[in-house]
C-alpha cells in the first residue's frame, strides 16, 4: 500500500515538472553546444530551478503548489524532487551529445 502512495506522489511530481521538460531540453541542448562539462550544466539546472520557484511562489501560479500540498508534497520535496529528475536528463542527455562530438 505505502508503494502505491509513494508512487502516486511521483507521477504528481512529474506532472509538476511536464511544463518544464521542453524549457529544461532547450536550455540542456544550449549548454551542451557551449559547453559540454556536467558541473557548469548542473549549476545552471539548480538556477533554473530556484528560479521557478520563485517565479511560481512569487506570481499567481501559486495556487499550483495547494494541489500538491494537499497530498502532502512540500514545495522543497516537489522542486528538489524535479532538480533532480532533471539532472538525470541531463547527465544522460550531456553523456549521450559527449560521444557524438
């Protein structure tokens, strides 16, 4: 039973995170044509991910983040949590454009 919740909360969690996979893959493919090193990329995801959110704290976009605390998701655990889905995509995506360069 406990999995089922865990794994409820992880599909509201990528749900979260939807609208920012296309933003995420556009600024990922950026840094890896610039520069193709995991550190400046994973710096640059954290930014990105202090800045949204801030930017959905800070706008009325905030009543997105009631949802998720109502199921008992803290805005730390569901950002923290997308930081790092992200970075996983990025690593993979960064490792993946290493070898073809």
């Amino acid at each position: 039973m406990r999995y089922k919740y865990m794994m409820h909360r992880f599909l509201a969690i990528l749900a979260f995170y939807k609208p920012f996979v296309v933003w995420s893959t556009i600024v990922t493919a950026f840094i890896g044509f610039f520069n193709p090193h995991l550190v400046p990329a994973i710096v640059t995801k954290l930014f990105l991910t202090v800045f949204a959110w801030y930017y959905i704290r800070e706008t009325p976009n905030k009543r997105k983040l009631t949802l998720y605390k109502n199921l008992g998701i803290s805005p730390l655990k569901l950002f923290s949590s997308m930081f790092i889905v992200d970075c996983i995509l990025t690593i993979s995506f960064l490792i993946v454009f290493k070898e073809f360069t």
